[in-house]
C-alpha cells in the first residue's frame, strides 16, 4: 500500500495524471479490526484520489465515517451476462443455491443448513451449497439434522461455467450472510433469471425488492424459513425475463463500462 501511495502522488504530481479508485472491501464496515498502518495509508490514498467508486450505497458511507474523504459514486459490481443466462432446463427436484466461499460466520452457512432442515419435510425441495471452504462439517450438521440425502447436496469448489450452469438450473438463490457490500452472487442469479433471499445487510436492500425476492432480517432462521415457503410457493410470480434483463441494466459489462467512461471523463 505504502507503494501505491508513493507512485499514485508522484504520477498526480509528476504528470497531473489523475486516479480513482474501486472499492469492494468489507472491512470499512468494522473499523476496530482495521491496523493502524491500514487506516492510515486508506485515508492517505483517498485525499489523493479524484473519485472513489464503491460497489454500493452503503460501502461509500461507510468509508466516509471511517475517514476516506473524497467525492463518490457507486459503480455496481459486473456481471458476465452471457454467461449467467435463464434456462428451461430445470433440477427435477425445486432447488434453493447456495455459493460462497463458505466461511461461516460470513456467509452463514449453517444458519442456511438448519432452516432448510425445519421445512425439508414440508416442501418438495432440495438445497445445493457450493463453494471453495471446507465441506465437511455441513456435511456432518447436514446429517445430525436428519435431513435426507436426496434433498442436500454439498459440492467443493467449481469453475464460473459449472457455477453458472447449477445456477440456472436452480430455482432461488439463497445468502443468508451476517455482512456483505454488494456481493456478486446475487445479480448473477437474476441474470440466470432466479429470484433470491438475502439478508438486508450491507447494500443488498439496493437491489432487492419484492420483485427480485425476499429480504430477511441477519441471523433470523424464522424469516428464512418463511422465505423459503414463500418462494417455492410463489415461484410462477417472478419473471426470469425480467431478472435477466435488470441485471444487464445494471451489473453488465457494457453498463459498468459506461459508468467508469463517465467518471473517467468528468475527473480528466
């Protein structure tokens, strides 16, 4: 970091070559786990930086209060739209997804593991969790929740397309995290035309109405059952069509492009 404050002032100053900044990092949102030396060199780099774009709302707030003073606008994370695109061939079996990175107190996965178990019974649906974290303990709470084994299926670590391929052939995306910014998952699964549960942490309330799915109260098992009923229930009143198209409104390729060439010009 100390590098690239170092070369970002001697460009500014060297060749009146201005800079911005992305910004997707969670940790503005809890300053107290952030070093010193960190805090430092992030208030540093921001006085320098013409613009500072952040992920979402939420995130450029967060900043402000932590102390990175400068002029912001939100640009959206991008979403390869051709890709993650709708499908008619869908899981026989209503299937909630799940992907992250499977780190529990982030994403919360066994909050997710222990809802499903309460309505496995209830509704004819199955859970697919995917991510890159260790498997075997949900496995193991999978198991100690009797939850049969036609209805959970935990995989390791895929590849985008095997990623976006499951999700389309799924039914509703699910992220039950206790804290986020604006995470990609989530206008990926309304570019493969699926509605999505998550918890109104962070900016996800900046792209989640009821027409895009359910957003449930951090931590609350209750809210996420309901939501589960909810969707399956309500699956035919959410239009992947739609989903398809906001995402490519707002997360594509060409419209993140768009945005950044705005701002590049306004700070030249």
């Amino acid at each position: 970091m100390c590098l690239v404050v170092k070369e970002s002032q001697q460009l500014k100053k060297s060749i009146n070559l201005p800079f911005i900044i992305t910004e997707h990092w969670t940790g503005y949102h809890n300053s107290k786990k952030v070093k010193f030396i960190q805090k430092h060199f992030s208030k540093k780099i921001a006085k320098e930086a013409s613009r500072i774009v952040p992920v979402s709302e939420h995130l450029g707030e967060a900043m402000k209060k932590f102390g990175c003073n400068a002029d912001y606008t939100v640009v959206p994370n991008v979403v390869d739209n051709d890709l993650f695109t709708p499908s008619l061939s869908k899981s026989e079996k209503f299937t909630f997804i799940h992907v992250s990175s499977l780190v529990d107190d982030h994403k919360n996965v066994t909050g997710i593991i222990s809802s499903f178990s309460e309505i496995s019974s209830e509704i004819d649906a199955k859970l697919l969790i995917i991510g890159d974290g260790e498997i075997a303990p949900y496995i193991k709470l999978a198991q100690k929740l009797n939850i049969p084994e036609d209805r959970f299926t935990i995989k390791g670590e895929q590849t985008l397309p095997e990623v976006a391929a499951q999700m389309a052939a799924s039914h509703c995306l699910i992220l039950f995290s206790n804290y986020e910014n604006q995470p990609c998952v989530i206008p990926e699964a309304y570019s493969a035309g699926i509605p999505v549960i998550a918890t109104d942490v962070g900016g996800i309330n900046e792209h989640l109405t009821p027409a895009h799915g359910v957003l449930i109260t951090k931590g609350n098992t209750y809210e996420l059952t309901e939501a589960m009923k909810h969707v399956y229930e309500k699956i035919k009143d959410y239009d992947a069509h739609w989903l398809n198209a906001y995402s490519r409104e707002y997360f594509s390729v060409s419209a993140v492009a768009e945005a950044y060439s705005k701002i590049y010009a306004e700070v030249i």
